[in-house]
C-alpha cells in the first residue's frame, strides 16, 4: 500500500482540499491518505471554527484514511516549526512514501534549490536575514529576498526571480527545508494550487472557494446554505449536524473575555516571558487594550498592526497569551528535538490496516488518546490545555465534560 | 484635632459599623475618623459586593472623614500581614493618634500580652507554631494554642485561658503585633463587638446583624427592602442608586469563566509560584476542576475543602490565581518593607482639613489617584491588575472605559 501524506488544517474542508487530496493521490500513485492536522488553534493563530474531532471526521468523510494531530506547540507557529513538526511526524509513522503540497506554482525545482541553500546555512545566511528583519520586513519577505540574493550571487538569475514569499512557496520551501534537516525518505511533491488563491476572501469561483472565503460566508450570513457550493456533501453533511446542535463556528471573539482577563492580570515581565511576545510588543499590548474604542479582539489587532507585524503574527502573539505558551517550552533545541508522539485523531477502513502497520513502522509511540500516555509528554500536556480552553470559549460547549475529550475520545472511525 | 483610626471592608457598611464608628471616636475622644479600607478584593479571599469608590461613598456618608486604601497586596492576606500593611498605613498619615477594633471580648490587656510575647518571636515561637500547622490545625487555631503554651509556661493561667483564636481576637491580636514591630506611636483601643457576631448567617437581632448575614440576605433575596432595617438610610441610598443603575451586587461566580481559562493553562509549576499555593494545593486544584459536577467557584471549594484549608485559605488561594499574585511580589521582605504610598479614596469636609495636614505630616506620599505616582510602586501596580479584573468580570461595568478608573476617578467627595 503505498501512502501519501498531507499537511492540512481542514477549516473546514472544502472542494478546494478535496481536488488537492485527489491530485496527490494521482501524481504519487498512492492507495491511502495519511493528513497530519492541526488541532484546536490553527497556524494564523486562531482558533479553529470547529474542533478537531469534528474536522477530522470531514476528512475522513472526504477521503483521508489516517488523520494525525499536529501538537499545538508546532501547529500555531509560522512557517519554520510549522513545518518542522508537520514533516517529522509524517515521516516519524514510518509508513508514508511521498508527502504533496499545493503551491501556487506547483514548481518543486526552485523550492528544491532554495530549500539547499537554507538547509546549509551557509555563512552569513542567518545575519543577512536578520539585518532584513530589523528593517521592519515581514518574515517570508526577509527570507525570501536573503534566498534570493543568494541565488543571484552564485548567478542562477531564473531560481533568483521565482517568487518565493508567496504563502505557499514560503510554506513549500519551508516543509522542503525541514525535510533536508531530518533526513526524510518521504519523496517530496508539489501541486499548484486550482482557482482560490491562500488568502482570497471573495468567491469567484463555481466549485472551488478558499478556506478564507468559506469562513467570512460563514460567518457573515450564518446560513450554510450559502457554502453548500464549495464543499463536499459529505462536508456540508457534518456541518449541518453540528447546527442542528445548535453550535455555530468558533471565532476569536469568543475568547475576548479570556483574552482580557489575561491581559489585566499580566505585568510586562510576564508577558515578555511568552512565545511570540519579542521587540517589547509586550508594552504595546499593555498600554493599547485597556483604550480600544471597541471592545472586541478586531479592535485590538487592528489596533496594533503595523508594516512589521502582520495580522497573523499579533494572532499568534494573542494566541500565545491565551494559551499562556511560556518561551522556556518553546526552545529552538525543544522545538528541533521534535514531535514525541503521534496522536491519531481518526481513521477508514483502509487507515485502520495502516494503523496498524504504523504501529510496528513508527518511530515514535503512537496514541489513540491523551490517557496514559507511556511517558509525560510536555507537547501533550500543551494539546490538552489546549483543547480546554478551546471549549470553555465554544459556544454550545457542554462543560466541564468536553474539557476531558482530549482523555475520554476515541479516534473517529468512519 | 484628635483622630481615631479604623481598619474596615464596609462590604457593606451596616448599623455594626456605625455603632463600632460612633464608639471608638467617643473613647478615644476623636474628633475626626480616618478608615484604612480594602479595595475590590477582600481579606476572606473574595470580591467585594460593590467597588471600592461605591464603598468610599457610603463609609463617608456614615460617618468617616478620610477613606484610604489598603493595597490588595495586604488586603487579601491572612490577618499577619492584612493587620501589617493596615497598622502601618495608618501610622504612615502622621495624623492618626489612637486606633480601635472590634473584638469578642472588648478586653484589651491580653491581646497586649500576647502581642509583646509574639512580636519578639522567642526562641522557637516559629518552629512550635509550624509544628502545630504541621499536624493540620487551621493558622488561627495553631497560632493561639502556640501563645497559650507560652503563657502557660511562664504560669500566666488566666491570660492562657483568653479565646485567641475567635476571628476579631486573632485580628486584634494582629493589629498589636503589627503595632509593636513598627513601633507604632498610635494609642491602641478595643471595643467588643454587640450583637452580631463576625460569621454568623442569620439575622437575630433587630437592628445589628453582620455584614455576612446581610450579604446573604442581599444575594438570596436580591431584594434591597430586606437589608433596609440592618444599615444606616446613607448606606441604604447608595445601594438604592446601584440598583437603580441596574448594577447586582458582585459576587465570585461572576469570576468563575475567568478563573477556570487561567487553570485550562496553567501548568503546576505555574500555580507554584503564586502566592498561597503551598504544599501540592496546585496539583489538588488542577485535579479537581475539569472534574467538577456542578460548574461553580462554590463547587470548586466544597470540593477543595479539609479541616486542614479552610473556605477562606482556599479562596484566598483562588484570587491569588485570579489575579495572578506572584510568590516573588509576595516575600517577607518586601511585604515588612511595608506600603510604599497612601492613596485616598474619599474625604468628607472635615476630612479635607485632616488632608491638608496628612500631606505634610505623613511618612509617604499621598496620592489621589493611581495616575502619574512620584516613583512605580508594584503594589500600586497591583491594585490598578486587581481593579480591571474586577471591572473585566463586574455585572454593568462599562466597558473598556471602568477599566481605567483607577487613573481617571478623583477621590470622592462628601
């Protein structure tokens, strides 16, 4: 059986993912899907629009056969430790052959190029990139361009042109570069992305609609109807199930109150002493939350975005504060020695022989839970957390049961 | 002009008190009264049923001439260091000359003995309490049986046989010792306490009643009309104009959403570093929480309880969490090192005199609000978190607007 594997967040999954998880399967001649998914809080920094149990039995309705969580620590990060943990748990199950990504090129060569270059770290890569930074660049933007004058100093002015600070190419080049640093046997694929681009927010399209744009329609009209076009049936089936349940989509506002609280009980030290909080962003936030005009999460990224810092990293940096994700846990030696675990959300049929080939294949101890795990894993102390305080900000959540999910859940078996 | 010093909650301010105030200024012959006053969070470990502005009014209308507060760093302590940061205040004005508290008893002279006897720690004063502590008896229980020991030992038997522990007894006791350490000049006073007793629940008197019963009775009915008979009309007026505004009396389940996110993501190693989380209370509490059966603060401690961590151990430890008190704020030496500021919350005419010379006779600076201090002064830090946590989980709070009160409000004035 040969098995592809794919990096996803699956919010929620759209027709969009379904030609990507069905072209993947075609170009590398796989009989199974392995998805390693993010849980509860996704790599913009937001929280997902419906937990991981319920995006996870979309993807099984829509093809995957295997869906593993990306443990927080990785899944709302950018780029870099994104990826690293994305990779290394696909090539840890011991059971994937080749992993595809859509790009919106769909051109590996100059990712492949790029990602030796950066993978080497030749002298002066990593104070080039920052001189770049300290100009107040975006991070893919820095990147990209220190790739780019390195490419165009050994004179290969075609890779040098390529695009590589678009959100896909960055996150190709960087799953490329995290599978040079382990030394992956995975084969490496890239198709380009159909129709949506990553961060469209309007709908041009019959069929195929970004996440982002399923998202605003979500919630701006509050009708499913209105996303029935983009999504599988099988998708819309799972949502209509949870709106009969009366629980509408997550959204950051349901975490203002939280947020807050946190934040008036917080000095600077202590926010400083957080992931993400970095070039005193810490006395921005203090000094800029208790004055916003209106009181709403909106308000304050608006408030606090500057050319520097993106809408997605001052997420982040919020995420980080809700979650109360210490720096100490987040080490570049903690973060490289990588996923500990591999936490299996779901699975098909077919997954469930796969299952269990991983787990004679798998380099790391595979678990159909957060109980009993076979030693402390910190990554998954930080998954269950997580999952807590996700459902004390959903509306509909049943509590405190749902707070012992992350315990009490089976994988879902479809 | 001679000045008589209270130390007060007015959570709310009742007939008791109005009693206890017009008696202390008549033995102590004190023409003007000054009250040293709890913010928004109270010694017993819980929020205040009104803001401390709200309180400021109806201890001026009651009677009181200058209203300044005790920092929550002393205020939501056990008796050692809320008599401390209380007693040295007091002293601090340079204008208060004698100070009086409620006891059981109205007796004086052994507190006196007991608090000489304590102050000078005699050998091993501290290893006999902690082995009392030791064998699970409540800090009020081993801390009296340790002076009775003491007293008995040199043959005091009469003295021995004082009622240390009752709850106004071991705060008087506090108050003295607080007094000897400082060297204060102030003349301590006593008066017993009539009618009510400090915890007691039900009213059986027909005017006096404790400001626990009344509380009660305010929650359970939530009819104003009740509490009519058992506090002063001023008292009654302001409570009539919150109601008015649609304001409900604050009470711990108004903090619970915030209480249980900071637990979702706090680790045991965070919990242990706050203030009043002592021998493996962190592990009790992260244990117990995601488990409960009734989703409540109330719950939480019932189930939290032993005869070892009282209500009001337990609480405290709870706001301790709530308003994230680091252990490291919180050492002997900086809380000895005493409060750095007096901050005023109201004046009444008389009281604008009493100022007036408070400003040149005191031994800190006097401030009249949190805005612009001569030099930062964490505590001051402190009550400014303690204050927008409270606003952040007030019904009918404005919002963000309540936040900033604490720069924004003059003191009151009537």
């Amino acid at each position: 059986m040969r098995t592809v594997g794919l990096i996803v967040e699956y919010n929620p999954f759209h027709n969009g993912h379904l030609y990507h998880l069905r072209q993947s399967a075609k170009i590398t001649e796989a009989d199974a899907v392995v998805a390693v998914m993010s849980g509860h809080f996704l790599q913009r920094g937001e929280p997902a629009m419906w937990d991981k149990w319920t995006r996870a039995r979309m993807a099984l309705a829509g093809g995957c056969d295997l869906v593993i969580e990306l443990p927080v620590a990785y899944a709302a990060q950018a780029a870099e430790w994104f990826a690293y943990g994305a990779v290394s748990l696909l090539e840890a199950t011991g059971v994937v052959d080749a992993f595809c990504f859509g790009t919106e090129s769909g051109r590996l060569a100059p990712l492949l190029m790029a990602a030796d270059l950066a993978a080497d770290e030749p002298p002066d890569f990593r104070s080039l990139l920052k001189s770049k930074l300290e100009t107040g660049q975006s991070y893919p933007a820095a990147y990209s361009e220190t790739i780019q004058a390195y490419l165009k100093a050994r004179g290969d002015m075609e890779a040098a042109a390529f695009p590589f600070d678009q959100p896909n190419h960055t996150l190709g080049l960087h799953y490329l570069i995290a599978h040079r640093r382990i030394r992956g046997a995975m084969k490496p694929y890239t198709i380009a992305r159909e129709k949506a681009q990553y961060n469209q927010t309007s709908i041009t399209d019959g069929a195929i609609a970004s996440a982002t744009a399923i998202r605003k329609l979500t919630l701006e009209s509050g009708a499913l109807e209105e996303i029935r076009p983009f999504v599988p049936a099988t998708t819309y089936e799972v949502l209509m199930d949870r709106h009969a349940d009366g629980i509408p989509p997550v959204h950051w506002e349901h975490y203002k109150d939280a947020l807050f609280h946190t934040l008036s009980t917080s000095s600077p030290h202590r926010l400083s002493e957080l992931r993400e909080i970095t070039e005193g962003l810490e006395h921005r936030l203090l000094h800029a939350w208790p004055e916003l005009q209106e009181w709403s999460i909106d308000s304050l990224l608006a408030c606090l975005k500057t050319k520097r810092y993106t809408r997605t990293k001052l997420q982040r940096a919020l995420l980080s504060i809700l979650l109360g994700h210490a720096k100490q846990d987040f080490t570049q030696e903690k973060l490289a020695s990588g996923v500990q675990y591999i936490r299996v959300l779901g699975f098909s049929k077919k997954g469930q022989s796969l299952l269990k080939r991983m787990r004679s294949a798998a380099s790391l101890p595979v678990l159909m839970s957060a109980a009993r795990p076979p030693k402390p894993f910190r990554y998954l102390e930080l998954d269950v957390q997580a999952t807590r305080a996700y459902m004390l900000g959903m509306p509909g959540a049943k509590l405190p049961s749902d707070l012992s999910r992350d315990f009490r859940d089976k994988p879902i078996m479809i």
